[in-house]
C-alpha cells in the first residue's frame, strides 16, 4: 500500500534540487517513521502547457505507478547492485496539496527554472526515495560523464584521431568555454574512472576547482550538508562543529579529498559506471548513425511497406509520405518490457558476441537501444555520503555502500538524431584547436 503524502503538511518538506523533469522535496516534519530520512519526487511540466491535458488518468485505478520505479526495479536493478541505488517508491499526493507545495516554495527554485516549468499538479502519484543528502553528513554529489574513449573501428578519418586523443567530456568542456559557460576544464572523467590513486586526486582537484570558482554553479560536483547545497563560501560546513572553522580552503580541500579519494578508490560503482558505458556504446554515434541511415538505404522490407503496397492499415507509418531519415527513430520509444528483453540480451551469457566491428543490420534495434541505456549511465550522478570530517580521525574506513548512483531516467529514441548533430558540433570545434589539444588517457579501455 503506496503511502499518503497528504498525511504531512507541506511546510515539511523543503525544497532540495531539481533536473530536467521531476524536483525534490526533502521530508523535515516531525518524527513519522514512513517520511523520515524521505524525499519526494515529483514530474514537472513545462510552464506554458495546459495542464488539464499533461496527464491522462487510468480511469480504472486511478494513476499509473511512475514508469520510473518500474525501470528501476525490472532494469536498473540488473546492472547496478541493490545496495548502491535509492530506494524508491510510490506515494499518493493530490492536486490541493501539491498547489500548496508550489505556493510554498516556488520562490526557493532557480529563475531559469521557474520560467521554464512547474511542479505538475494534476499527477495523483509521485516518487518517494532514501534522503541521500538530508541527514547529519556531507553528501558529495558527482556527475562523472563519459568513463571512456570510443572504439575507433567506426569513426571516421575526419574524427578518429581527435576523438581518440581528447574525451568527448574535456571537447565538450571546451566548445562550452569558449562560448563563455562555466565549465570544469581541470576535469578528466577518464582520471576519475581510472583506478589510480593519483589521477582519482587530480580529478577531485579539478572538481573542487570548478565548485570554487564557479561558485558552485558547474554541476559536476554538488556538496550538501544538511540537506542544503554549501557554496564555497560555507566550505567550512563540511567540518565537524568541534573543529577550527577558521580553516583556509586549501586546507579543507585536502581535508575533502583525504576523505573522498579512499572511497573513490574502493568503491565498485565507477568501475561497474564505466564497464556499463563502454559495452552498451561499442559504435559511437558515428557508427550507430552509419547504421541506422544503412537501414534507410537499404529498403528493408518494412521501408518498401511503408511506401504504401502491403502495409496494414494500423501501421503508424503508413498515414503520412515516407520520411525516409526518420522511420528508424520514429519507432516507438522503449517500453519498460521492451528495455527488459534488451538486458535479457545484453547481459546473456550464451548469446554469442555479437561482431561490433562489422555490426548487422538486423542487430540496428540493439544498438539504439545499448545506445539510449548508455546514455542513461553517461548523464547518471553518484552521491558519496561522508560523514562531517575531522581531520585527525580521516584514516577511519566508511562503508563502501555510502556510493549510491541516482538519476538513472531512461533516455528517448527522439533525441538521437540531436546528439548525433551535438557529437559532430564538438568535433568540429575541437578539430579547430590548433594547439594545447588535451590528451586524456583511457586506462580502462
Ligand atoms: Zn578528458
């Protein structure tokens, strides 16, 4: 039986974070052993939209679970241990409670934000999840990215030797510098992936850096205390209360990355991160693309049909002139049943390898799919709770369950055709840096 978050007031829950599509809530009430330690997730919708159509009721049972729980359990479940993802489960909410909520605390969101999208209120679910960062400890938020270099079997002559000298983080890092963004330039996803104590302190350094000097506004490092996001003006926060605040925050950096960098190193999450984005992205997009325009070339049956001889009536695709580029990405998103068939696949041991130097055409739905879960796993966070440091206690060991991956969404077919633009945008402005060029080190690979 799903909990009734109407059961507390809305003034118990404060406001925490939020990402493209849902925000967070952390519970503060009094004791109630269903919301302690409890944050509530919630969808968004967009600002403008008219919101009496944003969701369709389950006239039967009322609303459907959040497909998000179910990818989790059925899916996500498969591919990282138990033990190092939130709990999560469904709650109810209502429409009365949820326009208090909003009126409560609209005005602690991000302007951007709140000229964008809202809390969507005509949802009678939501998510209730493990309060990774509310309690007594520092929460250390990181947003590793890309763990690795691509497979060069399928860039082409144009790309290969850029893509294979400088990650496709540290390129992107820089085509968004020289827009003007903030951006983390000191950090190497490939450091923080590699295993190596030095190069695991070299990307703590580098995320500490952009923290510091963006005032925390890069998003690849995220330090909580209590709940609340610190800013390096509160670095001191991340102290216990019986230590000299007076610190300088040099000294608290290497306070932090004494802490940090044993269980970076322990920890099996990065290591299982990187393995997962690596096998489900054996093509890079210039491969996957390749492939999936091979399709459209090659008018498979299912495009000589869609040209209007034998198809169905029911087929979707049958209605309009052929878009020929879009048929592939233009098949239905992924169900979660679809999404569990897939891992059934990708995680079988008597499947025999498939051959991702010459890919088939018939293996296409594989790859978008591997494609799309790969992603999930590039744009993944993982919190690393610690507890508040005391610098003379540092050595003692934390257990390496205090690393749990969140923000694991699956991610859409339709936004392929936008990454495999994004992908050719930051070679291309890579490939026009003449000097300095990075060179990251793929040490997994
Ligand atoms: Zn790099």
């Amino acid at each position: 039986m799903a909990a009734h978050v109407t059961n507390t007031l809305p003034d118990h829950w404060k406001y925490v974070s939020e990402g493209g599509a849902t925000i967070v809530f952390s519970y503060f009430g009094p004791s109630n052993p269903q919301f302690d330690g409890t944050v509530l997730r919630l969808r968004k919708t967009l600002a403008t939209s008219v919101e009496e159509s944003s969701f369709v009721e389950n006239t039967t049972d009322g609303e459907q679970d959040d497909p998000m729980l179910e990818f989790q359990h059925k899916c996500m479940e498969r591919l990282i241990p138990v033990e190092h993802l939130p709990r999560l489960e469904p709650v109810h909410i209502d429409r009365t409670w949820l326009e208090s909520l909003a009126a409560l605390r609209d005005a602690e969101r991000p302007e951007d934000r709140r000229r964008r999208d809202r809390i969507d209120v005509t949802r009678t679910k939501g998510i209730l999840a493990t309060d990774l960062v509310g309690g007594d400890w520092v929460a250390v938020e990181i947003k590793p990215k890309w763990a690795f270099l691509p497979n060069p079997a399928h860039l082409s002559d144009a790309t290969r030797s850029i893509k294979m000298q400088t990650c496709r983080f540290c390129m992107h890092s820089a085509m968004k510098a020289r827009a003007g963004d903030a951006v983390p330039l000191g950090y190497c996803p490939l450091d923080l992936f590699s295993g190596d104590e030095t190069r695991i302190r070299t990307a703590i350094y580098g995320l500490w850096a952009a923290w510091d000097e963006s005032k925390g506004t890069v998003n690849n490092l995220k330090i909580f205390v209590r709940g609340r996001k610190i800013t390096r003006d509160e670095a001191s926060l991340i102290l216990s209360s019986d230590v000299d605040a007076a610190m300088s925050t040099e000294d608290i950096r290497e306070h932090f990355t004494a802490a940090l960098l044993p269980l970076l190193l322990d920890t099996p999450v990065l290591l299982t991160l990187s393995k997962i984005q690596r096998t489900l992205d054996p093509l890079d997009i210039e491969g996957l693309s390749h492939l999936w325009r091979l399709r459209e070339t090659t008018s498979p049956p299912s495009t000589h049909a869609a040209l209007g001889t034998d198809e169905p009536r029911d087929e979707p695709h049958t209605a309009a002139p052929i878009d020929v580029s879009s048929l592939v990405l233009t098949s239905p998103e992924p169900t979660t049943s679809d999404w569990i068939d897939f891992l059934d696949t990708y995680l079988s041991e008597t499947i025999p390898q498939l051959d991702h130097t010459y890919p088939d055409l018939d293996n296409l739905r594989y790859y978008l799919l591997a494609y799309l879960l790969s992603a999930t796993f590039k744009d993944c966070s993982i919190i690393v709770r610690l507890e508040r440091l005391r610098p003379e206690t540092l050595a003692q060991a934390v257990k390496p369950e205090y690393v749990t991956v969140i923000d694991l969404d699956p991610k859409a077919m339709s936004r392929l055709r936008k990454w495999e633009k994004l992908d050719h945008e930051i070679v291309t402005s890579y490939a026009a840096v003449a000097d300095n060029r990075k060179i990251c080190i793929d040490s997994r690979g």
